[in-house]
C-alpha cells in the first residue's frame, strides 16, 4: 500500500508543469533565423553608434529589429508578441524603443524587450547575436 500511495505522489508532482510563461505569448512563430549583418554597408552603418537600431526584413515573423546597446548588440523580431501578426504587428522603429501600428499603439525599449508604459505579458522575441570580425553581426536562434 506504501508504494502505490508512493507512486501516486511521484505521478502527481511530475504531472505538475512549472511555466512561468503566460499562455497568451504563443501569437509569434518559432521560425528559424540566421541573418548576417554587415556594417560595412550603408544600409546598417548606422549600428556602429550606441542607440541605434536598423530594420532586417525577410527574417523572423515580420523582419527583425538589431540594436547597439553600447556594451553589444541585440535583436528582436519585429512583430508585437501581444498580437497575432498582422499588418499593423509590425512594429517601427522610434529612437531606442519600437511601436506597433495597432489601435493600442504597444510601445517597446529596444535595449530591454520590455514594455513600456502599461503592463503586458510578453516582451519583445529575442535573437542571439554573434560578432564575426569587426564589422559583421550574425542573427540567430
């Protein structure tokens, strides 16, 4: 009987899931990313500063956002994770924070993945970034 009341128990506690991640950050897909980013070119020369961000299209969900926090670089996928991907998700890139399109404007620190003002579950997608030599950053997952 001991065992069977063990058993149980040991059924029970491995039953139990510990995700601290809220259900309603599921919106974006787990697409596969691996961008490489040039500062050479003109297009990106602007990351060689601290507070600047470009755009990368063609990766992620909707593109990706790469930013110079000062002590490196980070990346996020350019799509509000409080929505479903649509044409509005797609967020712009204001100084060293993004914003999504949608009627609830959900603003973003571009050197965090936070939200900022009003509390949300889900921050910003992030996306590993490697330097390759001086000037090349590699994207991805």
């Amino acid at each position: 009987m001991r065992n069977l009341v063990f058993a149980f128990v040991a059924i029970l506690l491995i039953s139990c899931s510990n995700d601290d991640r809220p259900k309603n950050c599921n919106f974006l897909l787990n697409v596969g990313v691996s961008a490489t980013v040039n500062m050479n070119l003109p297009e990106y020369s602007q990351l060689q500063f601290t507070s600047n961000s470009v755009f990368v299209a063609n990766h992620g969900n909707q593109g990706i956002i790469v930013t110079n926090v000062g002590s490196g670089f980070r990346a996020w996928d350019a799509s509000d994770p409080n929505h479903t991907p649509s044409s509005c998700s797609r967020l712009t890139i204001e100084g060293a924070e993004a914003q999504c399109n949608c009627q609830d404007a959900n603003k973003y620190s571009l050197f965090t993945g936070q939200k900022l003002g009003e509390s949300l579950p889900c921050g910003l997608k992030e996306y590993r970034v490697t330097m390759n030599g001086n000037n090349t950053l590699t994207v991805s997952n």
